[in-house]
C-alpha cells in the first residue's frame, strides 16, 4: 500500500492515536517512537489534515482573525509585489 492509499483508508482513532503518539513520542503501550517513526507518523498526521479537515482544524494552524473579522500580520504564503525602482 502506497502512502496516499494508507492516508485515505485512515480512520479518525488511527489519525488521533498517531497525532498522539508524535506529541508524547511513544506508543500507547509506553514503546519510544524512533525518530524513523515519528517522522513518518508525522507525516502521515500532516497529510491526514491537508486531506480530510478543514483549514482551522489542522495541525499548526494560526487564527490571524481579529475580533472585527480584520486579520493579524500578513499571510507568509501571500504572492508579494515586487516593486524595481530605477535612478533614471
């Protein structure tokens, strides 16, 4: 089974036993995650949100909203504007 395969038969309990098991660094039955491990858990918890929730639920999301719906700071993934200014 391929990664994107393995993530969309993934039921919320595994999502949350993984996402678990990354924050404390250990399996349910008290077992250390190896670093191979946690990374690729984490990934798997990554891939799981971008595919299945929505934005303001996955994992390092920021609410950049204030309370009159304006939004703090700018968006890093924001295009800029690139301004050249000659001397001429």
């Amino acid at each position: 089974m391929n990664f994107e395969k393995m993530i969309a038969a993934m039921t919320p309990e595994v999502y949350q036993s993984l996402k678990r098991a990354v924050e404390l660094g250990k399996w349910p039955n008290g077992e250390r995650l190896t670093n191979e491990q946690r990374e690729t858990s984490l990934r798997a918890v990554i891939a799981y949100d971008q595919t299945k929730l929505p934005e303001h639920e996955r994992t390092g999301y920021i609410d950049r909203s204030k309370k009159d719906g304006s939004k703090h700071g700018s968006d890093p993934l924001e295009p800029q504007v690139l301004k050249i200014l000659n001397d001429n």
